[in-house]
C-alpha cells in the first residue's frame, strides 16, 4: 500500500485515522479523516481530544461499512474510558 504524506498533521500513535494538526486554533486540533486513496479522503470532523476523533472515526467507519475498522474497537474505547 503506497504511504501519502498528509501537510501539517502528525498520526496518532494510538488510533487509526486520528491526526494531530499544530496549525489549527485550540482547541480543536485532533483531526478525524479516513482515507480513501492518495487523493481522496473524507474529513469527519475536528476535536479537542484525541479519544473523541477516535470514536468519530469509528462511527464514521460503522456508519459507511469501510472495510478497515478494528475488531473489538468499541470494546478497546469503553476499556480506556473506565480508566480514566
């Protein structure tokens, strides 16, 4: 699969289709996007945590049947949720 580098936006070392944008204004800076191909992608929204772009995505990926979703990731959000 051929890597695209995305201007401006650094990838989450926990989630998948989560980015952090240092250029947008506080305090909605964590971006959600699933990638369709290099040249296509579709913006879900901006957060202001890093979890809340991870559970639109996924919703996102529920929603649309994108073949890429994680198994058990509701399980893996609820999980983290009760440890905090």
């Amino acid at each position: 699969m051929k890597r695209c580098p995305i201007p401006n936006l650094k990838k989450s070392d926990k989630y998948h289709g989560v980015y952090y944008d240092s250029e947008l204004p506080e305090p909605k800076r964590w971006v959600a996007r699933a990638n369709m191909s290099c040249a296509r992608f579709a913006h879900i929204g901006n957060f202001e945590t890093e979890l809340e772009a991870a559970k639109a995505y996924n919703d996102y990926v529920k929603k649309y049947k994108h073949l890429n979703i994680y198994p058990f990731f509701d399980m893996v959000l609820n999980d983290m949720e009760n440890k905090e």
